[in-house]
C-alpha cells in the first residue's frame, strides 16, 4: 500500500497501489471458484424456502436512513457505529441496509401485505453493510439469506423457523459444526421486560468503573447488551446480574416452554443460554443463534427470533413475526474448511480451434450449435497458431478440442481431439454434434430451458 498521505484529510492513501486500484478495506471480490459456493447455499435456500411456501423479495439496496433507526434501535451498534448513511443529491439521509428485516417489514407495511394470507413468508438472499471492524468473517459488506414469517405468533412457527434454517445447515453439510443457543428475552408487558431492565440497571448502578469502555455507555442506553459481552469483566458481572428467565411473564414462559418441548420433538439439539440477547432492538420473546461449536459467538453463522413489536413500531397495524438471518461468508468459509465439494458447473467440455478465415466462420456457427445442446464451448477465434491454440486448450482444462483448418473445410470435416489421450479422429461436420454428444454424455449436457412461459 502506499504511503501518501491525503494533504487534507491526513487519510492514509488506501484506494491505490502504486498505480493500481485495490478494493476498499472490509470488502471481497468473489471470484469465481467461490462463486461455485455461493451459487449451491443460493440453490438450497431457494429450494427448502419453496418447499415451505416462502416466496423471495428484494428490498432495494438503501432505505430512508430512519428505517433503520427507529427498527434497529438508535442505541444499538449498527445503528450508533455501523451503517453506511449519505445523503443524496437534495439533501435526504440515506443508508445502505445493514440487515434484511427492517427492508422487508417496511415493504410489508407498504404494500398492505396484511391483507395476504397470513402468515406471510418472505425470504430474502441479499448483500448488507456495515462499517465493522474487518478480520476473519467479519466484512464491510457481506451477504445474509433470511427469512420472516409476518402475521401470526405461536411457537410452533419459531419451532419451524429454526428447523428450516436446520435443514439448510444440515444440507450444506455445516449442521454438526453448529449448535443453536436459544433464550427468551420477554415482551414489553411491564411486568416482563421493563421490570428486568430496572433490576438490571439497578444492578449495574455503581459498577460502571468494572466495566470495559463499550460497555460504560450501555448501562443506561442499551442494558441487555451487557449481558453478551465477551470481556472478561464484563462476563463476570452479567454472570452475576440478575437472570430474564426469573422475570419472564407467565405468557412468555409458556410460549418458550412450548418452543423447547417442539424443537425435541423435531429433533433439534438446542442449549439454553441466558446471556443471549442479539445485538438488535426488535426483538420479543425468542432469541436464537447458531454458535460454532469450538469458538462460540464469534464465528455464529446465523440468528434470527421473533419482534412481535416492530411492525406497529414502523407505522403498521400491531402484527406479530419472526425472522432469522444467515452469513454466507461465513457457511462458505465453513465448507471449504471441512473440505466440502460443490457440484462444478463452470467447467469446459469443448474448446474449438481453427485456421483461416473460412474455418473461423464455420466454428463460429459450430460453437453456437454446441452451446446449444448444452455443450459448454469456447473458441479461440483469433489468429494463433494451432499449436498455441492447443496449448491454450490445455490450459482451460477442456477434455476435448475441436479443430478446423483449411483441409477441414474443404472435405466439410472436423477433427475431435481428445486431450487426456492425446488421440484425435476426423468427423464429417455434420456428424461433430452427435460425436461431441456420445463422448461427453447426455447426462453431462448443460442444457437450458426457460420453461413454460407465456409470451
Ligand atoms: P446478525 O443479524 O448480525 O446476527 O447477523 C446474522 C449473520 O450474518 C451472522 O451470524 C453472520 O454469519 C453474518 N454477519 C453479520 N455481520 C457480518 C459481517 N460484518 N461480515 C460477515 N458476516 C456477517
């Protein structure tokens, strides 16, 4: 990185290496064997959220600046030190979405999804921002799959919540590296919530000084975060502060009684964690993540439960819900450390190499008839050698070469050339699809079909 100090702003020179630009800090390019990744946990999301009946949204990539504030909460960190906020050109306070829920229940709201059959469940596979400190995990921008069922509270759809993110786990092979931690953070009836938060600031009262930096300010603004910080003092105080389950009003104990007693019954391994509160203001009753097993919150890879509060919060009619959200950084990260395949879509079968501008225009139509049947085709179309185009075949890792020069042509022939063996054998050109077809196999054929549409 270079050294330059901006003149003005003493800002370390970060956009530039020599004269080379580089990514801004906390941010990643996928490249493309990763992208194999993110295509196969896209593919299970949709497929398990289809089965379910969830259908997907998008919510554009910013939102009023007060979406997120008056849903996330002002004293929480996202919305205190992590969105990305800007204002356009007249003046209007905007914010890159940091989360997916706040986007989707102001899009519920908005287009009177009330009047849907409730539930409705909505999942989402989207890109958020936050200005995080960056390391292992951790990004300025990442992507989160989640999914919300709005319109109905009962635990038997906290319980199918939590097992359709399971089965997605499970599918993608990372289920045994997690285990789910659950809690109930009570609602905001006054003898539930609101009478734990003044036990709990009455208990922190006089211990501001144990406590690290981060946490000073919480005690009057933001309490329940005392509870999940991983300082070593800090842990020690939460584990003598008073406990929300003492608190819980009868309604919410029963609600989470019934929860756990589902999740048995579903088979899902669960440990109760008191101190789990989740970093956001919304949320009512049940909290939930999915904690790596050997290094705990840190590398969680996903959270969710239920804000029975927010819809009415954003301007809607009281509507009860629940939500969870996952990182796909992080379950791809996971994969690849258990050394988990994912089905190779991008490679090659054929690369077709010629001679002469005739045999180039002949390949040109050969090419587009292969990709056709599902061939997966590239072509050197310019002017190399045919040894510099066999090289390069070799290079793409194509199994097959096709190859036209002006012999070719003239007797309408091709040569099909396999490059494990090193053998090769000339076809008539009308022959080369169904020859191509044989050698790679039906069941190997990438082919397309958009279905059926109505024009
Ligand atoms: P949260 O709602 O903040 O608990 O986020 C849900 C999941 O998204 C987390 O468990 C992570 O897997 C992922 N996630 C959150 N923040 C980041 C980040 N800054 N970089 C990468 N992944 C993240």
């Amino acid at each position: 990185m270079t050294q330059d100090k901006t003149a003005d702003s003493g800002i370390e020179n970060e956009v530039s290496k020599g004269n080379k630009f580089q990514k801004p800090k906390g941010v990643h390019d996928i490249l493309p064997d990763t992208h194999e990744y993110f295509t196969f946990v896209k593919k299970v999301v949709r497929h398990r959220c289809r089965q379910s009946g969830f259908r997907r949204i998008s919510t554009p990539i910013f939102e009023f600046t007060d979406v997120f504030k008056r849903s996330i909460g002002n004293d929480t960190d996202i919305v205190s030190k992590e969105m990305y906020t800007f204002q356009d050109r007249k003046g209007r306070s905007l914010t890159l979405k940091p989360e997916g829920t706040a986007g989707v229940v102001r899009s519920y709201i908005e287009h009177n999804m009330q009047l849907l059959p409730q539930p409705v469940e909505l999942y989402y596979i989207e890109p958020h921002f936050r200005y995080d400190r960056p390391q292992k995990g951790r990004f300025r921008q990442f992507w989160q799959f989640g999914f919300e069922m709005i319109g109905e509270s009962d635990p038997a759809l906290d319980a199918q919540l939590i097992h359709l993110a399971h089965l997605i786990n499970e599918d993608l092979g990372v289920a045994e590296l997690f285990k789910l931690q659950i809690n109930s953070i009570g609602c905001m009836k006054k003898e539930c919530r609101p009478r734990y938060m003044t036990d709990l600031k009455n208990f922190y009262f006089g211990k501001e000084r144990s406590l690290c930096e981060n946490c000073k300010g919480r005690t009057e603004k933001n309490p329940l975060r005392l509870l999940d910080c991983k300082e070593e003092d800090c842990v020690i105080l939460a584990g003598l502060a008073p406990t929300l389950k003492d608190y819980l009003c009868p309604e919410c104990k029963e609600y989470h009684e019934q929860l756990l007693d589902l999740l048995k019954a579903l088979d899902i391994e669960y440990v109760e964690n008191p101190s789990l509160v989740r970093g956001l203001d919304y949320y009512t009753k049940t909290v939930f993540e999915f904690w790596d097993r050997e290094t705990g919150a840190q590398n969680a890879i996903g959270g969710g439960g239920r804000y029975d509060g927010l819809v009415e919060i954003m301007g809607g009619q009281p509507t009860p819900a629940v939500g969870f959200a996952a990182g796909i950084e992080r379950i791809v990260d996971n994969m690849k450390r258990e050394h988990i395949q994912v089905p190779r879509k991008d490679n090659l079968h054929v690369f077709v190499a010629q001679l002469g501008y005739e045999a180039k225009k002949k390949c040109l139509k050969l090419i587009q008839k292969l990709r056709d049947v599902g061939i997966k085709t590239v072509g050197a179309l310019g002017k190399a050698s045919i040894k510099a185009q066999l090289h390069l075949a070799d290079r793409f890792q194509a199994p097959y070469t096709i190859i036209m020069g002006i012999t070719e042509v003239r007797d309408n022939t091709a040569i099909i050339r396999d490059m494990k063996r090193g053998s090769q054998k000339i076809v008539s050109y009308d022959k080369v699809l169904d020859e191509m077809k044989k050698l790679i196999g039906e069941e190997s054929l990438d082919t397309y079909s958009p279905g059926e549409v109505v024009y």
